[in-house]
C-alpha cells in the first residue's frame, strides 16, 4: 500500500503574527515554522497502518511550499519513519485552495497512491478543502474528520466525526483521500536511530513554476479583527489581578458574596 | 440566480441553513438577482414545510431515495448536475461538517471557487468581499472571488443572525429531476450513533471552568478543578486538552462538543479559535486569562486578564476559600 501523507508548515502557537508591508501576508521573518497539528496526527495514522500490514508498504510525506519552511517538518516526518519525501517547491505564497491541490495532483498523480491522509485543516488559513479537493481531482473516493480507521484488502473502514457529538462509521473503497481529526492517536517522536536513517531518505523536489497556476479566488488583504465587545482589561501583579477578579465576580456578576 | 442549499439534520433545517438562507437574501436583494432554495435528500417533505415559509423566488425540491443516507459522492453530484443546469451566480451553504465534506467536491469538479467558513462579508466594496478568520483566529483576511462561472459560498455560524431572515412564500415550487444510480456511490454508510457520555450536560451549567492549552500540562489540570470546585463550577475545555487525553471528551465545549450558555464562562489558557467560540459564545459573561495579549478569545471577553493563569489560577481559589 502507498499512502501519501500532506503535510504543511505553518506559524507555531508561540509565533507573532504581524501584517507584512504587503498586506497580503504576514511577516515571516519572526515566525517560527512547525508541522500543522492535525497533519501530524495523520503522518502517525499513515505509519501505524503501514506497521499493522507488514508488508513493503510505503509512507510518503508531502509538503508544498518554500524549502527553507518545509524542510525541517520533512526532515522530522522522515524521521518518525516515513519512507521518502516529495518537496512541491513554491515560492509564491498561495492562498487558492483548489490551485493548491491542482498543483499537488500534478505533482502526485503518476505515484498512484493507495491513499492521502490530510489534516482536517490547517492552522494558518484554514480552507478544511486541500484533502478533498485532491480526492475529486485523482478520481478517489472521500471522506473527513476520521477519528478512527481500519484497513481492509481494497477498503478502508473510517468513523467520522459529525457534529455535537454524533458519529457515523463508513466504508470507502481505495484509493481513498481521508481527513484526519487531531486527537485520533497519539503522535510519536522521532527516535534517534530515526533522526540518523533521515539522512539517507529519499527528498525527490519538484518546482512548482513547471506546473499551471489559475487563481479562482484571492486574498486581497489581511487585518487585524476588531473588537466586538467593550473589554475590561484587568492585568498587573498576580495578587492585584485576583483581587480585581473577585471584585468583578462580587460586584459586577453576583456571583459571590 | 442566487443558490441557496438547505442541509437537512434529522428532519430539520440544520441552524446554519436558516442563516444561509438570510445571506442568500442579502446577496440576492444587493445584486438585483431572483433566489432559488434546494431542499435535498430522501424524505424532505419536514424541511420542504419551514421552507416554504422563507422569502424567495423558487423552491426546488431534489428528492432520491439514495440519498437516504449521506455520501459525499451522492451529494456533490446532484449539487454538480444542479448547478450545471441552474448556473447561479453564488451558491450558498452553511459551514457544517457535512458542508465541509462534499463541497470541495463540487469545487474541483467543476473548477469554481469554494469560498469557505465566512464569518461576514462587504457588499458595497466593487466586489464582494468575504472575510473569514486566519492564523487562528489571530488575524481575519479579506477574499474575493475570480470566477465568472460561479462560486460556492459557506457561511460560519452567526455570520448572519437568523432574527433577520425575511418571511414569505416561495413564487414557485420546482422538482428538479435527479440523476443517480448505484454505481454513482462508493461509499457504504453505517446508522450514525452518539457516543455514551457519562451523562454531564454542560448546556445547563449556570457557571463553567473551561480550560485550553494554556495549562500546559496534565498535572495542572487540577488548578482548573479546583478553582470550579470552589466556585461551584462544572468544569470544561477546548479540543485540544481531550486531544491530549487531559480530559474526557464529554467536557468539550465548540463546533465537535457542547454548545455552552452560562451566565459565567470562566476561559482559563484558551486562545479562543473559532471551533471553540462557536461553542460559548452565547455565555453572558466571559473571563478570559491568558498570558498572550493578542489572544483573540479576549475580542469575545467581557474581562480581559493578561497573565499567568498557573499563578492566578492558585491564587484566586486560595482566596475564595477563605470567604
């Protein structure tokens, strides 16, 4: 079995996240770039299912985007045991979901992949669709918010999130492109042995320049939200803040005596 | 034409919807365009009555018994086949997780834009301009469509309130004929089903503790429950910490948990991304701590604390019990 794995580099929680003079990107010079949460949770689904089988099946990350971003969260996937790499090389910055993975199914298309696992989103612009949208575009079949899966001969069983706490198990034929929901297993690290063996993986690079771009929808502008509420700001030394916030809790809420 | 498709959750206009609907009233009004409303599915009849009630120009009806349960396949299709016939100019959904599965579908097919999770948009700029948020929540982006052959639409809960949804009726009801066989579907579907929880329902709680991933680890999950303890709290959480397995999943609050409306809403580390507001956002008053200023759950804060929640947190239990 070949399973492809999207990955993507994104800004960390920790990171500040400042408007470039562009105003179509943010600053990332100050940005330190990690693996998107949710992707991580697939690669770990990817290789569990390759560990279950046994056999010569095959893990395969993919990452789009500058080298210098993706090249450590590849390094850290290679590490954690994926077989080899594909870099889609993109310097542009872009923010159209379907030329994303119009340009991954370019890319990726002649691998023949069994099955895509993706994170149900990411966590800088967040479109939920690149998984998807390659599924459709590589004829496969689809699903989303897996929280659990089973594979079968030429099938993969997947139970999917729906919402407000219901479930729903389903069957999908392969290949199959499947979101992955964060929390469905426990994210390995990489080993020593597995950092060493990284090196002598395979990272095939592919510019993305070779391929057509058409832009269906584009982000003219970042901004700052604003405000909905009229906030109270209550900030200082620990012991003033809590004083303040039993005031609140007392005065304004009622809530204690 | 102006699109809009109603989502049917077990036999009932999904909430979204409704406010989709509003959008598509709003869109259709600013571009001098007549609105068309889908009702699909198996048994639609339930849906097709409230709909009958909304303001529009047409009410189609896409009714097939494969589509008794729901698959990706079955759904984008008639959604590929209707606007292959229809050619609306927007078509328009509720942000829901069945939205999120099958519309990208429709997008790739066809080659149109899917413009997805839109928390508002400008119609008097030249050209409409959708925002969603961005960078969790960090920072909202602006977004326009370069399509002139149509463009999915999906609207986040609230982005329109249903209070401004214009009452009417329908000037005509059309049965749109579906085209679907067997084959058209991969996917073999189970009976959907809930999960035993041990019977907490936080949608009642008058006063709630919820925690993020501020605590920082598992063994400070007790600085939450205590200080809900002496407040006489339940207590609660974002995705993350029941990703994490710091606590159960029955205590998560957002768009995957529980839907939250207490008259205190205690926010201790959570940043405050959409998935999670969704789920609070109703709660008359929220206390936010968090040590990052530019947190954007302080934008929904009546009280803004910056600061070291594993500090405050202790402290601010310590007091109350001295009370």
């Amino acid at each position: 079995m070949k399973i492809a794995v999207l990955t993507k580099a994104i800004p960390s929680y920790e990171s500040l996240i400042r408007i470039d003079t562009s105003s179509k990107w943010i600053d990332d010079s100050i940005v330190n770039y990690v693996i998107n949460e949710s992707d991580a949770y697939a690669l770990e689904e990817a290789l569990k299912i390759r560990e279950s089988l046994a056999d010569n099946s095959e893990v395969v990350v993919v990452s789009m985007g500058s080298e210098d971003k993706c090249s450590k969260i590849i390094k850290d996937g290679l590490a954690k045991g994926a077989d080899r790499a594909i870099l889609i090389d993109s310097q542009e910055k872009i923010s159209d979901p379907l030329s994303i993975a119009t340009l991954i199914s370019d890319c990726i298309k002649d691998e023949q992949f069994d099955l895509v696992f993706s994170g149900l989103q990411s966590d800088d612009l967040g479109s939920g669709q690149v998984g998807v949208l390659l599924g459709e575009k590589l004829k496969m079949s689809t699903a989303t918010l897996a929280i659990e899966t089973q594979i079968q001969p030429s099938a993969i069983r997947v139970k999917r999130e729906l919402e407000s706490g219901w479930f729903q198990w389903l069957t999908l034929p392969l290949p199959a492109s499947i979101s992955i929901q964060s929390g469905i297993n426990n994210p390995r690290y990489p080993s020593l042995k597995g950092i060493m063996g990284a090196r002598n993986k395979e990272v095939a690079k592919l510019n993305s320049n070779q391929f057509s771009n058409n832009k269906l929808q584009s982000m003219v502008e970042l901004y700052i939200p604003s405000n909905e509420k009229q906030t109270k700001k209550i900030e200082g030394d620990s012991k003033s803040v809590v004083s303040r916030i039993l005031e609140v809790l007392k005065n304004d809420l009622r809530i204690i005596q | 034409m102006i699109l809009v498709v109603l989502e049917n959750q077990r036999g009932k206009i999904h909430p979204f919807s409704v406010e989709s609907v509003v959008a598509g009233q709003k869109i259709a009004k600013s571009l001098n365009q007549p609105l068309s409303i889908l009702c699909v599915g198996d048994n639609i009849d339930p849906i097709h009555e409230s709909a009958k009630q909304f303001d529009c120009s047409e009410l189609i009806l896409a009714s097939h018994p494969l589509l008794k349960t729901y698959s990706a396949d079955g759904f984008s299709k008639i959604i590929v086949d209707l606007i292959k016939s229809y050619s609306p100019k927007y078509c328009i959904f509720g942000h829901s997780y069945m939205v999120r599965d099958y519309v990208p579908r429709v997008s790739a097919n066809l080659s149109i834009p899917f413009i997805s999770d839109i928390t508002s948009i400008n119609l008097s700029s030249q050209n409409i301009q959708f925002s969603k948020q961005v960078f969790n929540a960090k920072l909202s982006s602006r977004i326009e469509n370069e399509s002139t052959n149509g463009c999915l639409l999906s609207f986040q809960s609230a982005a329109f309130s249903a209070d401004e949804l214009i009452k009417g009726a329908p000037e005509k009801v059309t049965n749109f004929e579906v085209q679907l066989s067997d084959s058209d579907i991969r996917s073999t579907t189970e009976e959907e089903f809930q999960e035993s929880s041990s019977g907490v329902d936080l949608s009642t709680a008058e006063l709630i503790v919820s925690v993020g991933r501020g605590i920082d680890n598992q063994d400070n999950i007790p600085i939450a429950e205590e200080l809900a303890k002496v407040l006489g709290a339940e207590l609660a959480s974002s995705r993350p910490v029941v990703d994490m397995g710091w606590l159960p999943p029955f205590r998560q609050i957002g768009s995957s948990g529980q839907t939250v409306s207490p008259k205190l809403y205690f926010a201790l580390g959570i940043s405050g991304a959409i998935q999670h507001v969704v789920g609070m956002k109703g709660s008359k008053n929220i206390i936010a701590i968090n040590k990052d200023e530019e947190a954007p759950i302080f934008e929904i804060a009546d009280y803004a604390v910056i600061g070291d929640l594993l500090e405050i947190a202790p402290l601010l239990t310590e007091e109350l019990r001295k009370r």
